[in-house]
C-alpha cells in the first residue's frame, strides 16, 4: 500500500506542483488585499438630506398645514430649475412605471401619475430620502411630486405589485 501511494505521487507530481503554485498565488493575493491601504471610489453614496416639495395646487395646501417649509430663495431657484429642465413625468399603469429607467439633474421636480382605478403606494428601494421613508399614497388619476435633491441611483417600487423603476440623478450643469 504504501509503494502505491508512493507511485501515485510520483506520477502526479507535477500536477501537485502547479496545484501548489496556484495555492501560493492565491494566498498571496488575499494577504496582499488585507494588508494594503484602499483608495475610495469615484461612486458617492446617496445621503439623506432632502427638500421636499409638492407642485401644483397641492402646494397651497402643504404650506397652511405647516408641512412645506422653503424659502423664497429656493422657491425661485427651484423654479428656474423647472423652467430650463422641466418637470421629469413618470406614469404609472397596469404595466407599472413608465419610463422604468429616467434620467434627473440635481435638484428637478418629479411628478407621478397614477392611470390606474387603484390607489398606489410609492415606496423608495434606495432608502435615500427621510421623507419618503413610508410608501406614499397616489390616488387614481392623482399625481404626487418630489424634489430629487441627490445625486446618484435611486430605485423605488410600487409597494403592492412590487413594480420597480429608477432615476439617476446627475449634478446639473448649466
């Protein structure tokens, strides 16, 4: 028994060999991870400041219940910002959010717009924004808009259907 082991390792004994190296490479590699400093990333993570903001008549509103709080200054850069990009629509339908994947700069209006006879309940994935950290309710033939003040990915969902969408957001350069 013991000439036959002795006889197997001498037949495979350069597959060991190479089994060993690759061994060694590997090793070698996790400790030299560990052990060496890392550089951030060019990726920034979506914090959670936000500026909440509903357009529309819904807004009179929000302000006589105390809810919206802005100033005149943000008000009118918040407008300029409309006027030059306009406000990103998003539809929601039977076949969930349309467009799924969009594309915001830094600051732009987003409207939803419920064209179901169900109520919906947009809910954020990326949990980015504090004042979305509960779904909100859109009714049917109902919008409801907020200010993406973030810049980077960011996933929500229709809570109920589990219908997923995006918008990157970029910083805005005039």
């Amino acid at each position: 028994m013991k000439e036959l082991i002795k006889n197997f390792i001498e037949r495979n004994k350069p597959i060991f060999a190479i089994g060993t190296a690759t061994l060694i490479l590997f090793v070698g590699i996790i400790v030299y991870y560990r052990i060496t400093p890392h550089k951030e990333t060019g990726l920034s993570r979506i914090g959670n400041e936000s500026n909440f903001n509903i357009v529309g008549e819904e807004k009179t509103n929000m302000e006589n219940e105390g809810i919206y709080s802005g100033s005149e200054t943000s008000t009118s850069i918040e407008a300029s910002l409309d006027e030059k990009v306009g406000i990103l629509e998003i539809e929601y339908n039977e076949n969930g959010f349309y467009p799924k994947a969009a594309r915001a700069v830094q600051g732009q209006a987003v409207r939803w717009t419920n064209k179901t006879d169900k109520a919906i309940y947009l809910k954020q994935k990326t949990p980015t924004y504090t004042d979305l950290l509960q779904p909100v309710q859109i009714d049917p033939g109902q919008s409801f808009s907020y200010r993406l003040m973030k810049y980077g990915t960011w996933n929500y969902e229709e809570d109920v259907t589990k219908y997923f969408a995006y918008i990157e957001v970029y910083k805005f350069s005039p």
